[in-house]
C-alpha cells in the first residue's frame, strides 16, 4: 500500500488519529474548492534532519506558499546540499560522553542531534558571503536572509559541487517557485553570529545590510494582505520558537494595531515534542490563540504532539497522494 493508504488504514487514534486528521484537513484545505493557502513553519534543525526532500516537493507541487524559519535552518539546508558528504552520522549519540563531544569539537565538528556539520562548511560560505555583505551593507540595502542564500545558489563554483540532488533543497525550491521565505531572528544563526563578527572587525561596514525582523514583519502583512484577499491562508507550524510565534503575530498585528480588516488564519497544525506548559509558546495548545486574534473558534485546528522528523514527511506524502 502507498502512504496515503497506510496511513488511513493504521492511523486510527491518538497522535496516529490527530495527524491524518490534519493532513486530510490540509489536502481539502489547499484543494480547489476551497482554493487555500498554506504558511509552512520550521523551526529545530528540520533542514539538517533534510526535511527537504519532502518539503520541496510540496512546493513545487503548488501546496506550500510561504514559509517562515529560523536563521538556522534555512542556512542548514545550504550546508547539507554542498557539504553533505563530509558530514558525519553519530549513531550512539544519546551514549556520547563529554570526551567524545570534545573529541567532535577539535576535529572541527557541530554536533546536532545525530548528525555532524562540518566547520568547514561555514567558513567556505563565509568567504562568498562576506563580499556580498559588504555591498548590501555600504548601499543600506537591508536584503532579506534568504536573497543571500539564492544568490549562493546562482554562485557557479558551488553548483557544480552539489553533493545531494538540487531538487532536494527545499531553499532552492522556494526560489525556483517564487513564494516568500521570511527569516525572523537572523543573529540566532551561526551567518548570524559571523555577520555580526564581521561588523566587530570592520570587514563589514554596518548591520544595515540584512532586513530586521520589523521589516520582514511589514513584507509579511503585505503578502498577507494580498493573499487573503483572493484566498484563504493556513497555518502549518512545525516546532514551536519564533519560527511559529513571528508569522501567526502578524493577523492580531494587522487587526488590533492597524484596525484592518482581515480574515483570521482558516487552518492551523502544529507538530511539536512540547506538552503542554505553563508559559511556553511551544506548548501551548492551539485554541489559546483564539484570545489572541489569530485563529477562529471554527478553523480547523490540529495539534501533532510527536517527533516532526517522523510526522511531517508522512503528512506531506498524504497531501501529495504518496
């Protein structure tokens, strides 16, 4: 049997129940008698764990139309597509002793999870970047963090040494379809952290070359705007942080701060590890966002508590056909 078809037929309670519930809610939700439009959210380390090779599928099948990440992962998936190689798999990671994580430090490893990243890989794209830092910088540009990143993907001497498959980079699929990549909170990245050391040096003239997160606020309330005008926007957020916390603002931004009248997100799902907390963003469940002016008591709302390196692949491959 195919994704969809295992999933309907296992997928009966529970976690198990909640996330095909979500996931025929999305499909309907994006489908054309309803004509929605779905904002995909990434916060955690998705694109080292390469959610990528599902989720530039979604896009370039049409059923992603915005996403909103962290500084990391949206760097992490261009480490993966030209470093792939070099990174290592630590299978008895949860076994590792403060030695052995010293011994991964000196041999110029970033461990998360699993998973190894080169150091190499970021002074590599540090020396490309840094130029192109410079000239956003000196002209006052202020460019969103991911027009830094597609132009790294029109740098010849890095395409020719790919060593996963283009077509498994979700950046390289956002770019390729057009839709918005917003990138709250930038300097919590390691471009981040090199951007402002840069800056320190004087080898970067000012901080005015990346777009604060006040200005991708505004080209988010735009695009918002626009697209609720014709078609009704979802919500789906993987993880919690200001990954999640940044994008769904803008409505309650747009309502109660600028007296407009705007539809509230029509979908909501979150896929989370995080339980229910006292005062965590991560945990909260989703009709507490009813007080806050971001969703409706009718939206469709789903909350996944699972591992979204599992969920969000089989998710994607229901609302693809898998």
């Amino acid at each position: 049997m195919n994704v969809s078809e295992f999933l309907e037929t296992h997928f009966r309670h529970f976690n198990a129940r909640e996330l095909l519930a979500s996931a025929k809610a999305y499909r309907e939700f994006i489908g054309d008698e309803t004509g929605g439009r779905m904002m995909v959210t990434l916060a955690g380390a998705m694109s080292t764990g390469e959610l990528g090779i599902s989720l530039a599928e979604m896009i370039r099948q049409g059923k992603v139309h915005a996403i909103t990440c962290t500084a990391a992962n949206l760097e992490e998936d261009i480490f993966n597509l030209v470093a792939h190689n070099e990174y290592e798999i630590v299978e008895n990671w949860r076994a590792l002793s403060a030695e052995d994580e010293v011994a991964l430090r000196d041999r110029g490893f970033n461990r998360v999870t699993d998973t190894c990243i080169p150091e190499t890989v970021m002074r590599h794209l540090e020396d490309r970047l840094v130029p192109m830092w410079h000239a956003a910088a000196t002209g006052n540009e202020a460019r969103m963090p991911v027009e830094f990143m597609y132009d790294l993907l029109d740098d010849d001497g890095l395409v020719q040494h790919y060593q996963v498959p283009r077509e498994n980079s979700w950046v390289a699929a956002a770019k390729d379809a057009g839709i918005p990549v917003f990138t709250p909170g930038f300097e919590d990245s390691t471009l981040g952290n090199i951007y402002a050391a840069h800056v320190i040096d004087g080898s970067v003239p000012n901080h005015n070359g990346i777009a604060p997160g006040t200005k991708q606020m505004q080209k988010l309330a735009e695009w918002y705007e626009a697209t609720t005008a014709d078609h009704p926007v979802g919500f789906f957020q993987i993880g919690g942080g200001i990954a999640g916390d940044f994008p769904i603002c803008v409505v309650p931004m747009l309502i109660q701060d600028l007296k407009r009248d705007v539809p509230l997100w029509s979908y909501f799902c979150q896929i989370s590890d995080a339980t229910t907390s006292y005062g965590g963003y991560s945990g909260a469940v989703p009709n507490e966002k009813i007080t806050w002016y971001k969703i409706d008591e009718t939206s469709p709302k789903f909350m996944i508590q699972s591992d979204a390196s599992i969920c969000a692949p089989l998710v994607f491959g229901y609302v693809m056909g898998w």
